[in-house]
C-alpha cells in the first residue's frame, strides 16, 4: 500500500524538480505520435537561436529579393521612359523634317520680280492695236452686240491716246473698269464661243487694261 501511494509522488516530485532547475522534462518514443523535446534547457536555447536565426536569413532573403525587384522594376520603368521619349522626339524630328521639305523656301528679290513680271500679259501687238491711229482689231469671242457700247467707248479712249500720246487718270481708271465689265460677260459666253475664242477674248482684255498704263507706241 505505502509502496502504491509513494511511486506517483516520487514522479510528480521528480517532475517539479525539473521545472524549478529551468529544464524541460524529455519524453522519447517511437512510432506514431511521437513528440521530440529538448532534453535540458542548453539544447532548447540553442535550438530557439537557431530558429531565431534561420527567420533572420529568411527575412534577409526576402527583402533581398524584394529590393532586387524593386530595382529591376525601376530599371524597366526607366527604360520605358527613356524609350518613350527617344521615340517622341525622333517622331518630332521627323515630322519637322517633313514640314522643312514641303516647305518653299521664299524667293529672292530678283526671283519675285522675275515672277512678277511672268504674271504680267502681253502688251498689245501691232496686229491688234495700230500704233497710228490706236484702232482696235477686236477678235470675235468680244464682238458680240451686248458689248458693242463698250467697244466703241475704247475704242474713243484709245484713239485719243494715239493723238496725245498717253491716256489720262481717269481715262485709264475707266479703261480698267470697262474691260472687267467685258470680261463677267465673256463668262457668260464661254461654253458658247469654245475654249480656243473665250481664252484668246480673254487674253485680248487683259493685254488691253495693261496697254492702258503704257505711252502711245
């Protein structure tokens, strides 16, 4: 009966014993549910600083990793923009290299004159105007009777240049604004008279308002 009561105390005295001199009590056994305890309190502090240790590396690995990509994510996003703006002003440059092409550059003074003057019309041939009597050799395509009133004022105004020599202001301010009148109704003519009469009536017009602003001749 003693020997009963005092094998539990033994073990619980024993166990007790334990916990106050800091150790855990190790328990060992093999098969399933086995459970794997330090055996003093030197081996649970080590294996705890290996723990300890093992989270450091991982957490170092794993911030290394992160900085790594967060260093290769920049590095993209640099690139990306650098490639962003090479391709912007290369566009740029071509878009302003094309406008410079289709551009003309503008002419020189003796260019512009030159132009100028290749604008002027003909003044009027010997054939067309007698430089004697300032008679008129009207060609067909301005015959018509709607403008025989015309004609014959121009006709007034030239042969009295050819007696004075030159027209005066407001003959000549009147020669411009009778053959402008005569060429709005050659426009209605024009599919009437063809191509060939239109353009030559045409051409005879703008040579007779330019022969205004010259002397007899």
């Amino acid at each position: 009966m003693r020997v009963a009561v005092l094998a539990p105390l033994l073990v619980l005295g024993g166990t007790a014993l334990l916990y106050a001199q800091g150790m855990n009590p190790y328990f060992s056994a093999v098969g399933p549910g086995s459970y794997h305890h330090a055996s003093t309190a030197e081996e649970g502090a080590a294996r705890g600083m290996a723990d300890v240790v093992r989270s450091q590396g991982a957490a170092n690995l794993m911030n290394s990793e992160a900085a790594i990509n967060l260093r290769e994510s920049q590095k993209k996003g640099i690139e990306n923009d650098l490639l962003y703006t090479q391709t912007y002003f290369q566009k740029k440059s071509i878009n302003q290299q094309y406008r410079a092409a289709q551009r003309t550059p503008p002419p020189s003074q003796q260019q512009a004159i030159r132009l100028s003057q290749a604008r002027l019309p003909d003044r009027l041939s010997a054939n067309k105007i007698d430089p004697l009597t300032g008679e008129l050799a009207w060609p067909l395509g301005l015959r018509m009777d709607s403008l025989k009133d015309d004609r014959d004022r121009l006709d007034a105004i030239y042969a009295e240049r050819a007696d004075k020599g030159f027209l005066t202001p407001d003959q000549y301010v009147e020669v411009k604004k009778l053959t402008s009148e005569m060429t709005e109704e050659l426009r209605k003519y024009s599919q009437q008279l063809g191509g060939n009469a239109s353009i030559e009536a045409r051409k005879f017009l703008e040579s007779l308002a330019y022969e205004a602003g010259f002397q007899a001749g």
